[in-house]
C-alpha cells in the first residue's frame, strides 16, 4: 500500500515525468547548440578575399591627403576601396585626375614609396626643390621622405595611375636622390620575360633598387612595374607568387583574366576590357588570355610588390 493519497501520488507522477522532459528537452537544447555554433562563429569570421576586381569608370571619388577642389582621386585599391585590408604591401593604388590650371597636395611618408603613370595629358612633379615635366607615359619613382605634389599648367585634364607601398620598419631606408627618376615608354623597347609566352611583349619601367634591369631601380619593396604588349590570342599562361601580391589595369583591348586558386590552381576566367583592374593576393592563380581575333591587341599595366612575412607562421 503505498504511503501517499492518491491525489499525491498523481501529483508526483507529474512532477518526475515533467523532469525527465524537461532534462531531455535540455539534452536536444545542447545538441542542437553544438551542432550549429561552428556555423554561428563562420558567419561571424569574414574570409579576406583571394582578389578583388574593380571597373574604374564605376569607382567613386574619395578625399585624401593630396586631393583637393582641382584634384581628384578615385580608390581601385587600398585606402579609400571597401575592401582596403584585402592589400598588404599595397596601401592604394587609384587614378589621380588635375583638373587644368590645378594643383595637389604637397605629401611626404616617411616609410612609403610612391610611383606614378601618367595615362593621359601633361603636368609638372615637384619633387622637393625640384621640378620635372611630365608627359603622357611617363613613369616615375617617388622615394620614401621626400615631399611632393603634382600640377597642371595646361588647359586638359591631367590623369594618373598613383601607386603607393608600405615599407617594412625593419628595412633601412637609404636618404632619398636629390633628383626624381623619370621614364617613358617609348624610350624602352619590348622584350620576352623568361618562363613566358613569346606571344606577350614586356617593357620593364620599375624594379628593386638592388636590380639592374628595370629602366629605373629604385624600390624597396616594388618587385616590378611593368607593361604587357598581348598578341591577337596570346597569354601570359596562369601563374602564381608566393610571397608578393600583384595588379592588373586594362588600359585597352578585351580578353578573359584569369584569376582563380586551389592546389590544383584552377582558373576563373572573367571578362576583361579597358577600365578593368584586379588586385590577387599571394599565390593567387593569375594570367590573362588576349581574344584571338586580327588586330585583337590589348595592353596591360602591371606591378607586383613583395609582402612582409609573418614574424610567426602560427
């Protein structure tokens, strides 16, 4: 006989069965928390992109310390781009557009250097004390501590490639030339690149100042500034580089980039025309494929920066 009224012992058939319910509802609660929580911290880690690509004629305007009402910067990479972390030796790389009888800001950075290339129009570099003509296609070397802007005298719009590398705080830094260094494409003849197509020309404008084959050797950390001359279906064939991030402007002529990764270094192919750049990271796969067709011609502007190693891999 139980020691409990009936009404008790309901009550506690209830109470234990709730618990027991309770207790399991608790378990699944659990499982179903650890199941999705990887999911939750993914969602939460944004993944820094392999490459990037932008359309220039697409790209805002954006204020920085050497803009100003009559000089005009647009953002592809970098500083300024909504994706300015993606880049690590790159601190920008934009087109700078003086309007006529306009003027930039004078700048200096103490641990960047900074090269320019002039797409269109003429203005004048000063360079500390110095001033220097510049034309279209000409190319130069701004090196680290010296104070700088640019000018338009001339009644055109004066427009710009500017781009800007970070140097690593452990890498010394020799005091700068009294005189910029400036070249122009049509001084430099075309030329094959070991390990490359013959059917892509190069002309070599900028490379590290422990080099001897570029028109100007000059960088730190600048591996090379380059253009590429792509013959009617011709190709630079799908590569990558391990320590040294790299962009591509489209200056003119249609064809696919290829911008891709894995182990297997698989290709992404993109449509490709004037106005195109593409930034890729560190062994991102990376070529371009010119349109196979007579007189299919296409340019490229290119340069290629080493970035710093990690202090600890881990």
């Amino acid at each position: 006989m139980s020691a409990y009224p009936d009404a008790t012992q309901e009550m506690l058939r209830h109470t234990v069965a709730g618990f027991f319910r309770r207790k399991s509802g608790m378990k699944k609660l659990v499982f179903v928390l650890l199941a999705i929580g990887p999911c939750l911290l993914a969602q939460e880690r944004k993944v820094a992109p392999t490459w990037l690509h932008r359309y220039v004629p697409e790209v805002h305007e954006y204020r920085m310390d050497l803009t100003t009402s009559s000089c005009h910067y647009l953002p592809i990479f970098g500083e300024g781009d909504s994706e300015p972390r993606a880049a690590q030796s790159v601190a920008r790389f934009g087109e700078l557009t003086v309007d006529a009888h306009g003027a930039c800001e004078s700048i200096e950075y103490p641990r960047q250097e900074e090269l320019y290339f002039i797409l269109n129009g003429s203005g004048v570099l000063h360079y500390a004390e110095e001033s220097h003509a510049l034309r279209m296609n000409d190319f130069t070397y701004i090196s680290p501590t010296v104070r700088h802007n640019l000018s338009n005298s001339s009644d055109q719009p004066f427009r710009v490639v500017v781009m800007t590398f970070k140097i690593p705080t452990d890498v010394p830094i020799a005091p700068p030339p009294a005189k910029p260094a400036v070249g122009n494409l049509d001084d430099l003849k075309e030329q094959t690149v070991e390990g490359h197509p013959t059917s892509v020309l190069y002309k070599l404008l900028i490379g590290p100042h422990t080099g001897t084959r570029d028109r100007i050797n000059a960088a730190y950390v600048v591996a090379d500034l380059f253009l590429m001359d792509f013959a009617p279906g011709g190709t630079n064939f799908p590569h990558h580089h391990e320590v040294a991030e790299e962009i591509y402007l489209v200056l003119d002529g249609e064809g696919q980039m290829v911008a891709g990764g894995g182990m297997d270094g698989m290709q992404g192919l993109h449509p490709a025309k004037g106005g195109d750049a593409y930034y890729f990271r560190p062994n991102c796969t990376v070529g371009y494929y010119n349109r196979n067709a007579r007189d299919a011609k296409a340019h490229i502007l290119a340069v290629r920066a080493f970035v710093p190693l990690p202090k600890n891999p881990d």
